[in-house]
C-alpha cells in the first residue's frame, strides 16, 4: 500500500516538474536531436572500425588505401560527435539551471506571500535548507537525466537497431537477457526512494537546529546549554549518517548489479558470434563479430547509467516533493480585484466586536471594542499573554480576525489592500531587524527615494547620527546580517530612524524603547513626542514608565479590555493598572 502511495506520489512531483520543463521545449527539443546526433555517430564508428578489420584480409594482403579512407571518415565522425556532445550538454545545463532558478524564485515569491501563521508555525531552518539543499540536490539529479537519459535511451534503441542490421538471432539473445537488468535496477530503485525522503526530511532538521544554535549562541552559552546542544545535534546527525548510509548502500547496489547481468549478455554474444562465425564458413565475418561486440557493450552500458540516473532521481524527486510542498503552501487570502487603496489615514481607528484565536481550542481575544480618534496615543498595558501584540497583528493585518471589524478611517481593513494599510502605519519592535548593507539602505528602507538631509534629520531625531558619525565609513558603513557589528541599543536606535523618516500618519511602538539606557530612553521619549505629535499611536510596554503621557491607557487581561483611562485616572481607580504600577515603583 504504501508502495503504490509512494509511486503515486513520484508520478504528482513529476508532473509538477514537467511543469517548469514546459518552458524550454525548444531546448529539450534541441538536446533530443543533438542527443540522436551523439547516438548514431558514436554507433556508426564501430561499423568502419569492422570494416577496417576485414580489409586486414591475412599477411600481405592488407587494403591500405581503403583503411586510409576509412580513418578519415572516423576522424571526421569523432569531431562531430564531439561538437554535437559540447552542445547538448550546453543545452542541458541552461535547461537546468534556469528551471532551479524558476523553482527558487517562486519559492521565495511564496514565503513573501504566506501567511504569517504559516510562517509562525514552521522551522525557519527547514524552510532554508528547501530553497537551497533540496533545490540544489534536484538540480543534480535533471542534470544527470537530461545529460544521460536521453543519450542511454536513444544508445539503446539505435545499438538494437544496427545489430538487427548484421545478425537477428545473436539480437535476441541480448534483447531476452535485458529484462533481468532492468528488474534489478528497478527493485532497488523502489527500496532507495523512501531512505532518500527521509534523508533529506533529517538533512532539513539539522540546518533548522544549526541555524537556531548558531542565531542564539549567546544564550546557549549564557545558561552553559553547550553539552545539550551537541546531545541533540549528535542524536540529529546520527540518524542523518544512518539514513544517508541506507540510501547510498543500496543506490550503490545498483551498478555494480547491472554491470554483473551486463556482462552475461557479452559473454553471451561473444560465444554466440564465436559459433556463428565457424558455423556459417566466414559469411559471419570477424570484423562482423567485433562490430557486434562493440554494440553489445555500447548498447549494455546504457543500462548502467540510466540505473545510475533513476538511483539520482530517487533522490531528487524525494527532494523535489519537499520543496513542490512548501511552493504549494496556500498563500494568505489575496486583496479583493475592488479592494480600496488607503492614501493616507486620519487616524481615527474604529474596532467592533472583534473575537480572534490562533487556535480554536484557546480563546484570547473576545468581543474587543475601541474607539480611538485621531492624533490619540493609545497605550496597551497588561500581563504577558494578554493580546497586546495580538491586537498589533490585527490592526497591521498581519492576521485577520475572526469575527468582526477594525475600521481605518471608515473603511473596513479587510475592504482595502494589505499594502496601503501597512503603508499607513510606522512600525518599531522590540525584536530588531536590520538587512545586510550600510546604515544608508536600512535607513532609508521605507524611503528609497530619501535625500541625504531627510536621512541625517532622522538619524538626528532618533539620536543615532552620533554613533553613525563615529562609524569608520559613515552612513556607507556595511553593518553584518541582523547588525551584528552593532550593540542592542544602536539597532534599535536605527529601526527608530527608520520609521522617523517616512513618519506616517499611524505609529505603533512595542517595547520600542527595551534595549536603550535610561539616559537616551529620556532623549527617545522626546524624540516620541515630537514624532507622535498629530499622530494616532499605539504603544505597548512593560515600563510603565513610558506611557504616563498617553491619552487613553488600554489596560488588558485575557483578550479583553478590563481598564480604560488616563494614568491619574487609573491610579485613582485603585484597580489592575494601580497594582502593576505600584509593583514597579514602590519595591525599591
């Protein structure tokens, strides 16, 4: 049962790959002809070879002039096959590597435009090593099936076609020994596609646990997690070397099995032309009889490599599947042919009767209602695990509600496009991010288009053109992947210049200010005000600190708004918001 899914899973990905091949059927096309070019020169320079042969008549008696021509001939045909072979393998090569490029850009193209629960709920490592050890697994395999499996193909049917031509009985005894060769390669076959899968499932989890170990090596250092780390990674690359040992042993079965039932056949046919040139008196001549011979190894080797190719394909399907798997992810639901496009916002946020879970089993957000007007500062305060950054998700569409609607300036946010909603909001996280590249390009990441005096301007009202001053190169330093030349504080102080200089009607802050000394947090919290300034921010902190100054404190717990008011208002309150405040300020 399982062999018949697996087939018809082999037959699925196939189709899939054809897919991508159906864009250079002129090359395919062309690599064929070029490919039965190869095939019929290379099988008819045993014909003048066997003709010289039986121009060697005895002692003396030696036609120089004829085996002159046919040396000629043979030099010329050696040439031909040889260019015809250079520009097959030219053709074949273009034809893969364009395909691996079709096959990693729309993979990529899909993570740009999965959803992010997707992308929440799957290893980030796994995702990788799909879009390139997979992909690039697959790329040897097609390159060894269209290098050899048409040139095996073509090989076989014209080596039967050419000894049909001299002899038709010594024909049928390889054409009967051939299905033995075929058996074997097809039952091992069979046995190596399921060790490939695996391999390549166990190869994607160890890049997802190298990639986690090596991004948080810090941490894993800080609590001496070492010894643990190379516990799970020794379980993980044992069963990688087990399951890669199982695939290759018995892939390797294959030509050394198919060689064995090879050589039989030209055993067969040696002793066959043997008798068949005593037998019939020199009508069968020697030079026949090497011919025959030369075609009865050219037309078994085929085998060979084609046993050699589907081992490789094994491993390249198993590969392509799990790739094909994460192109085929549904993609988040596409903006309405209709959708409204949000030029710019007033500010004004309405939310009715929002109800939202990530799991249907655990309710977090339950009929949540706000109204919030525009130029309003609206800080979100509560436990962790409370829906604060849920509701982030939500107001920037990053998840779309269950139930319910969030209005953006009166329109309904699923009505209009993701794009111009998200255009609308200037966003600063707790989690940094900063792109490989100089301090210029993250900077000026939401405004390409920027003038030097708008990107200083910003960097100035973030307080980070200092430190950037004092950079070796400026604002044209590289900075490493996720800015790991800089410290904590000055990537944080870069996203915050970021957003200062597109400075959209909508701001949101979470735990904006985490990572930054108390002595610039001050500078910021200015820097905040000015920015904030006309403009309808949300602000989610722990310091509560941070948000004495906004209008409208949304204190949460468990989805719902339990407290809604000022900082005096809530303190006079005496209730939730009191007690978190009191817990921070009156310890020490």
């Amino acid at each position: 049962m399982n062999s018949h899914k697996e087939k018809k899973g082999q037959f699925a990905v196939l189709g899939k790959v054809f897919f991508y091949i159906r864009h250079y059927i002129p090359l395919l096309v062309l690599s064929t002809v070029l490919a039965a070019v190869t095939v019929a020169l290379t099988l008819y320079f045993p014909i003048l070879t066997g003709r010289a042969i039986d121009l060697i008549i005895a002692k003396g008696k030696v036609d120089f002039d004829g085996i002159f021509v046919l040396v000629k001939k043979g030099i010329i045909v050696i040439m031909i096959t040889a260019a015809a072979q250079w520009l097959m393998n030219m053709c074949n090569n273009r034809m893969t590597y364009h395909i691996v490029r079709d096959i990693r850009k729309d993979a990529f193209n899909r993570i740009e435009h999965l959803p992010l629960s997707y992308i929440d709920s799957h290893s980030h490592g796994d995702m990788v090593s799909r879009i390139i050890a997979d992909v690039d697994t697959f790329a040897d395999g097609l390159l060894m099936g269209f290098t050899q499996l048409f040139t095996g193909a073509a090989t076989i049917v014209g080596t039967l076609l050419f000894m049909l031509s001299i002899d038709i009985k010594i024909t049928l005894v390889v054409v009967l020994l051939t299905p033995v060769s075929l058996f074997v390669a097809s039952f091992i076959a069979k046995k190596t596609y399921s060790m490939f899968t695996l391999q390549s499932k166990t190869r994607g989890e160890q890049t997802a646990l190298i990639e986690e170990m090596v991004g948080n090596q810090k941490v894993v250092q800080a609590f001496c997690h070492e010894d643990e780390a190379l516990e799970k990674f020794d379980e993980v690359n044992t069963r990688l070397q087990k399951y890669s040992l199982n695939a290759t042993f018995f892939s390797s079965l294959v030509n050394p099995c198919t060689r064995f039932v090879n050589n039989l056949v030209y055993a067969a046919v040696g002793i066959t032309g043997a008798f068949a040139v005593i037998l019939t008196g020199g009508v069968f001549s020697v030079g026949s009889l090497s011919c025959f011979l030369s075609y009865a190894n050219q037309y078994t080797k085929p085998f060979n490599e084609i046993s050699g190719v589907v081992t490789e394909l094994q491993n390249a399907l198993a590969c392509a599947a799990r790739f094909f798997e994460l192109i085929e992810a549904p993609e988040e639901k596409p903006d309405t042919e209709d959708a409204y496009e949000l030029a710019r916002a007033d500010g004004r946020v309405d939310i009715e009767h929002v109800y939202f879970s990530y799991t249907p089993e655990r309710r977090l957000i339950e009929d949540f209602n706000l109204q919030v007007e525009p130029g309003q500062r609206i800080a979100i305060v509560g436990p962790t695990g409370c829906g604060k950054t849920t509701l982030i998700n939500l107001l920037m569409r990053f998840y779309d509600t269950n139930s319910g609607k969030i209005k953006v300036s009166g329109h309904d946010i699923m009505d209009m496009t993701r794009r111009s909603l998200r255009k609308n909001y200037g966003m600063v996280l707790q989690e940094t991010w900063l792109k490989k590249g100089t301090i210029r390009d993250n900077i000026c990441m939401g405004k390409p288009d920027a003038t030097e005096e708008e990107m200083i301007a910003a960097a100035k009202a973030s307080h980070a053109h200092s430190f950037i001053r004092r950079l070796p190169d400026g604002y044209d330093t590289e900075i490493a992947e996720d800015g790991g030349n800089l410290s904590q504080g000055q990537k944080q102080l870069l996203c915050i210049a970021r957003v200062m200089l597109c400075l959209p009607p909508m701001l949101i802050l979470d735990e904006a200010t985490s990572s930054i000394d108390t002595r610039t947090e001050v500078k910021i919290q200015k820097a905040f005000l000015t920015m904030m300034k006309g403009r309808t921010s949300f602000i989610v902190a722990h310091r509560l600190s941070t948000i004495r100054e906004a209008d409208v404190i949304l204190v949460m717990k468990d989805g719902k708004i339990i407290e809604q008011g000022n900082h005096e208002t809530l303190l006079k309150q005496n209730g939730f918001y009191a007690t978190l405040y009191n817990s921070q300020f009156e310890q020490g």
